[in-house]
C-alpha cells in the first residue's frame, strides 16, 4: 500500500505551493530583483525566441509557395524540406533589408533637403529673437552671470573655463553612457537575431524534441492541451500579421491619397512611413503623423496645420471603421473587443502590448468560447439544459 494516496499528495502540493506564495508575496522585492536577474541573463534568448516567432509567419508563408513549385518538379530533382526552409529564411530576410533600405533611401534625401531651409528661416528670425531678447532685458553680463558655475567665478574667463569643463565632462559622461547602453542593446539584437534564424532553421527538429519531451512526461491529456494552445496561438497570430499588413497599406495609400488632394509636400514619403510604423496599431500612426508634420513645417510652415488636421482626420476614419473590421475580423475579435484590447495592452506593456495584446486576447477569447461550448454541450447531454 503506497505511504500517500492520490488525495494525500493533492492536498500537500497544495499546502507547499500556498506556502511559496506566501514568501513570495512578503519579500516580492527580493523575487522581483531575481526574476529581472534571470531575465537579463537570457534576455537574447528570449528575444531571439520571439523574433522567431513573428519571423515564422512570412517564412512558412514563403515555404507554402516555394512548396507548390516545388511539387511541379520530378520526385528525383525535388530539394530537401530543409533547403526550402533555408531559402525561405533567406527571402524573407532579403524582403525586410529591401523595406528598411527603401525607408531610408526615401526619408534621408528628403531630410537633407529639408534641413537646408533651416539656415535660412533662422536667419529670417534672428532679428526676431534679437528683439525679444532685448525687450526681456537679456544683456551679456546677465547671461555670462547665468551660464557661470554655481561654485562661482572671479572672473569672466574663468567662468568661461568653469562652464567649459562642466560641459566636457557632462558630454564625456552623457557619450559613454549612451556608447554603452548602445553597444549593450546592439548586442543583445544581433545574439537575438542569430538565434531566432537558427530556431527557424531548425524548427522541424526542435518542433519533434519538444513533442517528445512533453510526451515523456505529460500526461496525453495536458500534451494534447498544450499543443491545441499552441498551434491556436500560432495561428492567430499568423492571421493578426497578415490583417495588420493589409490595414498598413490601407492607411498608407489613403494618407498619399489625402496629401496629394491637399497639395501637401512629402505624400509619397509620409504615406510610406505611416505604412511602416502602421504595424504598431494605434499608435505607430502618430509617431509617422509627428515626422510628417516636421517635415511639412520645414518645407512650408503655413501648410503644417492643415497637414496635423488632414492625417488626424484620416486616422480617425481609419481607426474607427477601418482597422477594427480588418484587423479584429482577421483573429476573430469584433471590432469593440480590438479597440479595449488595443487599450488595455498598451496601457499595461506600452508599444509592446499594443502589439502583441491583440492576438493574446483572441487566443483567450476563442480558448474560453471553446471551454464555454463544451460546458454547454455537457449540461445539455445531462439534461440540465434544454436546447
């Protein structure tokens, strides 16, 4: 006879696992700096993970057409499955360089254009701004008294040289802090995204270990469980990707639509960029809508409310009629449960939960529907429910 039975061991995971709450909770500060220890010491891990998953979207989109070429050759000449996923990777990385190489080569000429009527619209102004200063009684001893060190000076010189060495040693500190923060993250990006190419290469193998691990040691219920979950999951985001694709093209082709009838500068460039930024819903619109404006008020100033008023309106339509229908139809969400998802994610994770909390919330939704049908069709079967 076993020393505990089912129930005995129930009930005393039960006891350990309050227990572990309860230190948990009452030294939450301790847990929380060793789970952002843990998450630091894998975080290219865990994003390489996670730009694998997103990358896996168009690569296995890719590897569907290549596959139906594939197919119309002779049995002998046909490449391996692997090869194809190696080509697929290869394109679709080709496809993104293309993008960003695009963005670039559109944005900084019309930049550098830009920037060259600053010189001469600051020189229009200088007068301005002289007689401003002078009607505020800004003279230069008050504003050499200004710029000198709290510590103070005897002199003007020495004031001078005093400010010298503060701004060098801030501008020497404020560049190695960021040199270093930068070379930190652009680390971390490059180990990610050698990882997630490797994961995706190696998808089929690492897909067969992980079903083996887990039917190894789970039960065939709970595996079954997690695979649903996880092919669920994979699949709504697959959708989410390609609704959000469709909605930025929309968004882009109405703002040039919009800026060429307004006769505004950059249509083309600033209908390229809301496009882009367009795949960070509701938000990424604005970053672009902020560029367009600067750039329309260096190019002409008397023009850049009506370019603010023109992409609000636009967004507004687009928000509201547009994005939930495409987007929310794409992972199944009707549009108001898009819209709170939207909010709610970025209100809780920022730009990232925007993102992601979309085709989170339809997994949990399609999850509960599922659990919801089955209760009913149970009640129904034991005669609690009448149909």
């Amino acid at each position: 006879m076993p020393m505990f039975d089912e129930k005995s061991r129930r009930a005393a995971s039960l006891i350990a696992f309050g227990v572990c709450l309860y230190a948990a909770v009452m030294h939450l500060d301790v847990v929380i700096g060793a789970l952002s220890a843990v998450i630091n010491i894998f975080f290219p891990v865990l994003l390489g993970l996670g730009f694998a998953f997103v990358l896996n979207v168009p690569v296995s989109g890719m590897e569907r057409m290549l596959g139906r070429l594939v197919e119309r050759l002779p049995k002998e000449k046909r490449p391996q499955p692997g090869l194809v996923t190696v080509v697929s990777i290869v394109l679709v990385l080709i496809a993104i360089a293309g993008v960003a190489v695009m963005a670039v080569t559109m944005l900084v000429p019309e930049l550098i254009a830009s920037a060259r009527t600053v010189a001469p619209l600051l020189a229009e102004r200088l007068p301005e701004i002289e007689r401003v200063l002078a009607a505020e009684g800004v003279d230069e001893d008050k504003l050499m008294a200004w710029l000198q060190p709290a510590a103070g000076s005897a002199s003007r010189s020495q004031g001078l040289q005093g400010l010298m060495n503060f701004g060098l040693g801030s501008i020497a500190t404020s560049v190695f802090a960021a040199a270093r923060s930068t070379v930190s993250v652009v680390s971390s990006t490059v180990f990610a995204f050698v990882i997630a190419v490797y994961v995706l290469a190696s998808k089929r193998v690492l897909g067969r270990q992980v079903n083996r691990m887990m039917d190894a040691h789970l039960a065939p219920r709970h595996a079954s469980r997690i695979r649903h979950v996880a092919a669920l999951a994979t699949d709504t985001y697959s959708k989410f990707l390609s609704g959000q694709c469709l909605e930025a093209c929309i968004l882009g082709t109405l703002i040039f639509i919009a800026f060429s009838l307004f006769r505004l500068p950059y249509a083309g460039l600033i209908g390229f960029l809301t496009a882009v930024f367009a795949f960070v819903p509701y938000v990424g619109a604005f970053a672009s809508c902020a560029i367009g404006a600067f750039l329309t008020l260096l190019a002409s100033p008397g023009q850049a409310i009506i370019c603010v008023i023109v992409y609000l309106a636009v967004q507004f339509v687009e928000n509201q009629f547009i994005y939930p229908h495409v987007v929310g139809s794409s992972v199944g969400l009707s549009a108001l449960w898009t819209l709170i998802a939207a909010l709610v994610g970025g209100k809780l994770f920022g730009i990232v939960g925007i993102v992601f909390f979309i085709p989170i919330v339809a997994v949990l939704y399609e999850l509960v529907r599922q659990w919801t049908n089955t209760r009913l069709a149970e009640r129904m079967a034991a005669g609690e429910l009448s149909e």
